[in-house]
C-alpha cells in the first residue's frame, strides 16, 4: 500500500499544476454525487411528499349525523270536491225568479231557482176535487156494499177510482213542487246556467252546486308503492295556491288503470271555512314508515356508472361511492336514506373526483345544508 501511494505521490509530483486541479476536481464532484445517492436528503424526501399532496384534489366535506325520519311517498294530484252537482229542472217552464248568487253558501232544501207554475195550480185544485169525489163516492159504496145493495165488483171499482183520483193529485202536487228546484245538500254556489225568463226544460241546469266539506286531494300511485299505502293513513297536503292542510287516506284502489298501471288513491280534507278549491294542483305527502336518514343539499347527489343515484363520501383520505334512497324533498330540504349513522359527504367538488381516488379534505362551514339552516 505505501508502494503504491508513493508511486502515486510521484506521478502527483510530475504533473503540471492545471491537470493537478483538473483532477481534483473530478474526484471532488464524484465524491459528492456518490454522498448524494449514498446518502438522500431528507429535504428532497419532504419536497416529493409535498409536491404529491399538492396534486392531490381538494374537496370540501361535511360530516353528517342520521336522525329518525319518516320514510314518506310523495305523488302530485289535484283538489276535488267530495259532493259535486248540477242541480237541474223536471219540469218545463219560465224561469219566474232565481234566489241565490255565485259563491252563496246554501242549505239544503233552500229553493235557487223558481219555474212559473201557469196553470199547474188550477190542474191541482182539479185534481183535488176530483179525489174528493172519488173519496165520498167511495164512502157510499161501502157503507151500500155493507148493507148487501152493492157488489164486490162494485166495490172494488169504486176504490180503484179513489186510488186513481189520488195519484192524480199526487203527480199534480209534485209537478207544482218542482217548479222550486231546491238544493240537495248544504254547499256553496259554484255557477249559474239561466237567468230570469230563460225556459227550462226537464234536464236543463240551473246551478252549480258544491258540497265544501269534506273535500278530496285525488293522485296515482305506482305499482311499488301502492302497498305501503292503507286507508286511514296519515297525510299532508299542500297545494301550488300555498295552503298545506293534514288529512287521511280515504281509499286506495284495488285495481290499476289499465293504460297506466298505476292506482287511484284519494285523501279526505276539512274544510269548514270552504276555501279549498276543486282542481288545484298539489302535492301528496304519506308516511309509511321510520328511517334513519340524513338531511343534504339536493345539489351533492351524483349518478354512478350504472345510473344509481347516490353521494360520493371520503374515508380514510379516499373517494367512495354510497347509493342512497330519497324519501322526501320538501320545503324543509331533502332526506335520504341508506348511509352510516356517521358519514363524512363530499358536498363541493364530488363531480370532478372518482372512486378510490385519494383527495385533501376542507370541511364545508357553509351554514345551511339543503334548504333548511342548521
């Protein structure tokens, strides 16, 4: 070894000064690329780290807690009135008066539109005096036939002629009652069809006329749904004018339309101050059952590749996606169901990140998640 180094030392020697510090410096930067991949640096470890984190994305995220919900079946239907009429005329005649005004509230029996009666009264008194002959005609031959100056023929044709006379008046009597087309049951004046000196014919309309209480909210229901769905039912309704009222179901029909498959269902609503109206637009809401479920924004829910709907959550740093089940949207935001009691959802940035992706996490300190504040 010490040979070797003064042959070194030797050569060293001889040379001239610039390929000594050529040399030198060769030797110099080797030494220090071999400390470099001998040894790495720790900063250039924490520089790569920092680089990947930085490429990551970044979503913002809120944890959400399940509450005990009612599963509810929402269907959009329409008003309707429970007792609905047009109240018609049996007799012919002159409108001679009417006695009631678009919107009256009404009783029943009260009279709304008066036919003149002509000669009606005169065909009554008719037939009145004439059962009244028939009825003393009667009397004699009975008392006749009781003393044996009368047959049983006799007898028999002097009580049919009194039935006869009687029906008679009847049919007179209640051509003359019809002249008062009256209401059928207590409820409001919707619409009038005559005017006073209009003729009338049997069949024509007088007037419309609606019953106010109860009233109906009618709808559809689905083949899946129709079974969670049984009379008596609670119900909520509220209608596109703003009223929401509680009612229950009425009646869930036992067979589907057959064009549409789909089943009648109708709810019945109060309505002592009749300000329902018939026709309005509005939708149905019955709870079927109890859910944990959570509330969100409908804006954070997403499809798979398959079409389900559902949220993409994070756990432990990475992207999953959880279908869910929406079982009510209303004014107080929607509800969904089919997530842990505890779930950490992306509600920012869930479009532009996919499954098993790792992500950086903000939490979302917007103050209101769907459209309720919380």
């Amino acid at each position: 070894m010490s040979e070797i180094m003064h042959k070194f030392l030797t050569v060293w020697r001889s040379m001239k000064a610039r390929y000594q510090w050529a040399i030198g410096i060769a030797l110099g930067v080797t030494a220090w690329l071999l400390t470099g991949l001998i040894f790495p640096s720790g900063d250039g470890h924490n520089q790569g780290a920092e680089a990947k984190a930085e490429a990551m994305p970044v979503v913002k995220v809120r944890t959400l807690s399940s509450m005990d919900r009612s599963a509810t079946i929402t269907v959009r239907g329409r008003t309707q009135a429970l007792h609905d009429v047009d109240v018609r005329a049996e007799v012919e005649g002159v409108v001679e008066a009417l006695h009631f005004e678009k919107g009256d509230r009404v009783k029943t029996g009260k009279v709304l539109c008066q036919i003149k009666v002509n000669d009606r009264a005169s065909r009554l008194a008719e037939a009145k005096a004439l059962a009244d002959q028939r009825s003393k005609e009667y009397e004699v031959a009975k008392a006749l036939f009781k003393d044996g100056f009368r047959s049983k023929t006799q007898m028999a044709q002097a009580e049919a002629a009194l039935a006869a006379a009687r029906a008679a008046m009847n049919t007179q009597a209640i051509s003359v009652e019809n002249t008062r087309i009256k209401a059928p049951f207590d409820g409001v004046i919707d619409d009038r069809y005559v005017s006073v000196g209009d003729y009338m014919r049997p069949g024509d309309k007088c007037a419309l006329l609606i019953a106010p209480e109860p009233f109906l909210a009618t709808a559809t229901l689905n083949e899946q749904d129709v079974g969670a769905v049984s009379m008596g039912d609670p119900a909520v309704v509220t209608m596109v004018t703003g009223e929401t009222v509680k009612g229950k179901v009425r009646f869930v029909a036992d067979r589907a339309d057959s064009a549409t498959r789909a089943f009648k269902v109708e709810v019945e609503l109060p309505n002592p101050d009749a300000k329902l109206r018939d026709g309005v637009s509005a939708d149905i809401r019955i709870p079927v059952r109890r859910v944990k479920a959570q509330q969100i924004s409908p804006g954070i829910l997403v499809l798979d590749d398959s079409g389900k709907v559902g949220v993409r959550v994070v756990k432990d740093g990475k992207v999953a996606f959880k279908p869910v089940q929406v079982i009510s949207d209303g004014p107080e935001g929607m509800w969904i169901s089919g997530l842990p009691d505890q779930v950490t959802v992306i509600t920012v940035g869930q479009e532009f990140v996919s499954d098993g992706e790792a992500v950086k996490t903000v939490p979302d300190t917007s103050k209101t998640v769907g459209r309720k504040a919380v």
